[in-house]
C-alpha cells in the first residue's frame, strides 16, 4: 500500500517534532514550560550530517529553508534559525504532539525522530536514552501502539537512564523497518 501526500507530511512533522525535543534546542515552550527567552531560538546540533540532512529536508515540508552549518572543532554540525516565524512553525509540530490528537504516521515519524536523537543499538541491545521521565512515557505509550515492547531501565550512562526494546534480533530488524530511522543503516543484523 502506498503511502499518501499527507501521511508522508505527518511523519515528517512527526520526525522534526521527535529530533527537537530528543536532542534539540528550542525557546519558546516545551511541555508547557515558558523559558522566558527574549529572543526566539531552535537548533539541533548533532555530529551525524545524515541525520541532519533528513531534518533539513523535512524542515521543507512547513517552508522552512534552513542550511547545515559547522557547529564546533568537535566535528560537530547544525541546523538553526532565530527567526520568530520559523521557531513557531517548529513548535506547533511539537504541540501536534503534546496537545493535539497525532495521526498515526506523526507517531511513527516522532519515534524515528527520537530514536535518531537519542537511540543506540549495540549488539542484542536497542535503547532509547533520555533524563525525560514524560518523553519516555509518551515513547512507550507510541510504541505500544505499534505493538514494541520497551520497557524502563536503570541503565548507567552519561546520557540517562533509558528504555529498551525486549525481543530478538528480528523484533529489532521490524523496529527499522517500521520506523525508519537515519541510524537504521550503521547496523548489520
């Protein structure tokens, strides 16, 4: 079954609305909390072009043109704008999410967002890190409901304790597959 115009533009709002709040820099509001910024703010900074190629492409889709840009020495990259209009664009992705009654697809993109953000997938493991109790219930309820079986673990690492996919190697082959993320292709099974 082919995919329409609109769910493909709901998983990639999903997926900016995933990647921002995974591992993104945003002023304005998130979960509710005002930052009191004075002026408006978006990035996401990440060492992975690919990832960030995909984002800038999807950025397209609510007409924003954005360029990858060196970030630090670090070889580290980055896409960003201070525009107000386009900041708010980026945050009404996020409260589609939050506030709103996602579609399905935006679910899927909004997985894939996060798992590029913050996944890992080591050997007979695949987790998602993240401090963000409310990210990981919300990712657990989403993956619920495309029957994925993660689960909370107490896990020390610098980036946080996170969740886990339990099953074997072809419940991780069907998690790539399904979510398509940018990550999908570093691992060999």
């Amino acid at each position: 079954m082919q995919k329409t115009k609109i769910e493909w533009t709901d998983y990639k709002i999903g997926y900016i609305s995933g990647l921002t709040i995974g591992d993104g820099t945003i002023r304005i509001k998130k979960y509710g909390i005002n930052y009191n910024e004075h002026q408006y703010y978006w990035r996401v900074a990440l060492k992975d072009v690919e990832i960030l190629a995909r984002l800038q492409k999807y950025l397209k889709v609510i007409c924003i043109g954005l360029d990858v840009k060196k970030f630090s020495t670090k070889g580290m990259y980055k896409l960003e704008t201070r525009k107000q209009f386009e900041v708010a664009k980026i945050q009404t992705c996020i409260n589609e999410g939050d506030f709103g009654n996602p579609s399905r697809e935006y679910r899927r993109g909004f997985i894939a967002g996060v798992y590029d953000a913050e996944g890992n997938h080591h050997k007979a493991n695949l987790r998602i890190y993240n401090y963000d109790e409310i990210l990981k219930n919300k990712l657990i309820s989403f993956l619920k409901e495309f029957n994925f079986d993660f689960y909370k673990e107490n896990y020390p690492s610098k980036k946080g304790n996170g969740i886990r996919l339990r099953g074997d190697k072809k419940e991780k082959e069907r998690f790539f597959k399904y979510f398509y993320p940018v990550k999908r292709s570093y691992y060999e099974f």
